[in-house]
C-alpha cells in the first residue's frame, strides 16, 4: 500500500519527499498519521488557553499601572500619610473604574491596627449546649463511668441525678433502667414543701443565683417562687455521697446491733498476716470499676465459681450476707492494722474466728447483692481507712 500524500502535495508528483514531508509520509506508513494528528490539535487547543491566560494577566497589570498613576500627585510623588491630594485624571481612570475591585478606604493612623483572621480548614462549627435533663436507657456492659464518659460528665453527676434509682451505689446499675443525665456537673434536687432556695443553696455549696440562672429551672430571677415535687438542676452542686461499705471489724470487735447478718461475736486471737500480699483471685485484671472516690474497691474478673483466695494471713471476723450492697461478704482481719473484704460471693467457706493463712481458699466466686454480673469486689483497709489496692498488690 502506498503511502498517503503530506497535505497540499500532488499525488500524481513523481518529485522525491523531502524534509516534513518524508517524516509524515513514514509516520502515515507506520499507521500514525491519525494520532500525530489527534495530538497535535490537542497542543494547539492548551497553546490557545496559554495566551489567554497571558493576556488577560497582562490587562490586569495594566488596569493596577493605570490606578497607581491615577493616584500619583503632579511630579510622580505619593500623598503623605492621611493626605488626600485631588490629582488629573488624564488617562481616565474613572472610564476603567467599574472593571476594577473596589478600593478600600485608606487606613487612620489614630485607628487601631485591625485584627485579621487567618482562614482554617478544620474550623468547628459551635454547638449550643443543651440546658435541659435528658434520658438514657442502661445497656448491657454499661458502667457508671463509661455513661458518665458518654456525656462528658463526672460519674459523681450520674448518681447525684439518680439517688432514687442508684442509692449511690455503682454496683446497683442494671440493664433497662432509665437514667436522668444532667446537661452539667451538679446534682438533681427534689423540691419538698418546707424547700427554701436559700437552704437548697447552702446544703449543695452553690449560690442560690447559680440555681436561678439555669434556664431549665424555670425560675423568675425576680420572685424565684419553688414547686414542689419538681427537680431543680444545681449547677456545680455536691454533697456527701452515701456510702454502702460494712463498717471495718477487727478481731478484738464484739459484735453490736449496728452490724448485720454475718458479724463475727469477736475477741479472736490467731495467725497474724506477713504485710505483703498476693492476688485473691486467678485473673489479675478488671472487668468491672476501678477504685475510686466513689468506689473503694476492685472488680477483678472471676467466672461464676471460680475459686478466691486469702490475700494474706488472718482470722475471718465477717462470714455471711449482708445487706449493705456486697451480697456474701468475708472479712479478714490480719492482725497487723490491715483488712481485706470480699464481696459478691456464691459461697464462703470459712467460718467466724477461722485463721486463714495467704492463699487458703475462702470460698467462691458469684454475682450476690448489688452486682451486674459474677466478679470479685475487693478492699483493702488500714486502721480502717480505705486503700487502693493497686498499691499492695503485686
């Protein structure tokens, strides 16, 4: 097949292809006449774009060289500072006026220096906080921290709204309850007949303005009138919180009436502990609360059943029920200042005024008295002040 003539060639023309056309002529032949051609329109196309780009740049740098000569005095000098000089207008620049963007006014030197704002990608839009109790419906797997968590509240808040619900006990949280969450740290109150606003304030530590001010209340600022039987959110209220712990019972205790279900007679004598201590369960981790201010223990995970053991020697002076939250309950006594308590039990097996030495089995794990679910509540105690026992245990 012969190849194509270059445009404007007379294919009948014996003469011999030269220069451009010879190289068209082997590119037809080697099948890329049509590409070479496709390409070339495509070149010309982004050449075209270019000097429009270039031109219009250049209008626009001589529309800014006619305002600049525009605002010249006579004699190429600038105005000075704040000095406003009316000047010829030979090149009519008020002709090119509406093509160019609007100046603005020149700056007072009096004035102070503006604040510019720096442009942010990641601005975030402001959210208005509410002011109103909501309700939350508890999960299975919740805790009292983690729905604290939740709202960004303090898990003191939680039980300070629920008193009726949770007695302020972490441990009596169970799925399907519903819970009043604060919209801020504080507690709930329940206003009752003979409630004054002064008295309210003072017993939670706030300012009676600070009850005032809270919208949700509902309260005049100039006659605050309280109703009874209704809730007032006390913004940054607090108050002693309701402790569910046994009293601490040592060996030498006899048993009185304020102390129940499996209080030890007492006036024991026995084994005296070492002061070091070991773990009272197999695991050596949490499934439940950490100790805290209002949880002064450990909830080491422990299948229901599974064996617990004496943190350190000592004579058992609590073995039974109770019923102060902690279900079956053990109470050591070490002799040396220290006690441990152990709660939720299935079973205990030891009995009153028993020497137990570290790492007898004292009975079973279970999930008795205020408990979601089987685990191991464990204190620690010295001279009857609570703690942590993270910092005894190995």
């Amino acid at each position: 097949m012969s190849a194509e003539p270059f445009p404007g060639q007379d294919p009948a023309s014996p003469a011999e292809l030269t220069g451009l056309a010879r190289i068209w002529a082997d590119l037809v032949a080697a099948g890329w006449g049509e590409a070479v051609l496709r390409y070339a329109t495509h070149a010309l196309l982004l050449l075209v774009l270019a000097l429009a780009v270039w031109a219009r740049q250049l209008n626009l740098g001589f529309a800014d060289a006619l305002m600049v000569k525009a605002t010249l005095q006579p004699g190429g000098a600038r105005p000075a500072a704040g000095q406003v000089t009316p000047t010829p207008d030979p090149l009519g620049a008020s002709d090119i006026q509406a093509f160019l963007p609007a100046a603005d006014p020149a700056p007072d030197p009096n004035d102070a220096a503006p604040i510019e704002r720096l442009a942010d990608v990641h601005t975030l839009i402001p959210t208005r906080g509410r002011s109103a109790v909501i309700t939350y419906t508890v999960r299975s797997g919740d805790t009292l921290f983690g729905i604290a968590g939740k709202f960004g509240l303090q898990p003191e808040t939680v039980l300070w709204g629920n008193y009726f619900t949770l007695q302020d006990d972490p441990h009596s949280l169970f799925p399907g309850q519903v819970l009043n969450i604060l919209p801020v740290d504080g507690t709930y109150h329940l206003v009752t007949e003979d409630n004054t606003l002064l008295q309210i304030a003072r017993f939670y530590g706030v300012t009676p303005e600070a009850i005032v001010d809270w919208a949700s209340n509902g309260l005049d600022p100039s006659d605050p009138v309280l109703r009874p039987n209704a809730y007032l959110v006390v913004p940054g209220g607090r108050r002693e919180l309701q402790t569910w712990e046994v009293p601490t019972i040592t060996r030498e205790d006899t048993a009185t009436a304020a102390n129940n279900f499996g209080q030890c007679p007492g006036g024991y004598s026995g084994v005296l502990g070492t002061g070091a201590f070991v773990w009272p369960a197999d695991n050596h981790f949490l499934s439940g609360y950490d100790y805290t201010t209002i949880h002064r223990g450990l909830d080491i995970k422990a299948l229901l059943g599974a064996p617990l053991y004496a943190a350190d020697s000592g004579v058992i002076v609590y073995a039974g029920p109770t019923s102060r939250g902690y279900g079956n309950l053990v109470v050591i006594d070490h002799g040396n200042g220290y006690q441990t308590v152990y709660g939720h039990l299935s079973q205990w097996d030891v009995s009153c005024g028993e020497s137990v030495f570290q790492g007898n089995l004292i009975g079973l794990s279970g999930s008795t008295g205020n408990s979601s679910g089987p685990h191991l509540h464990f204190e620690v105690r010295y001279n009857g002040a609570y703690l942590n026992p993270w910092t005894v245990l190995p």
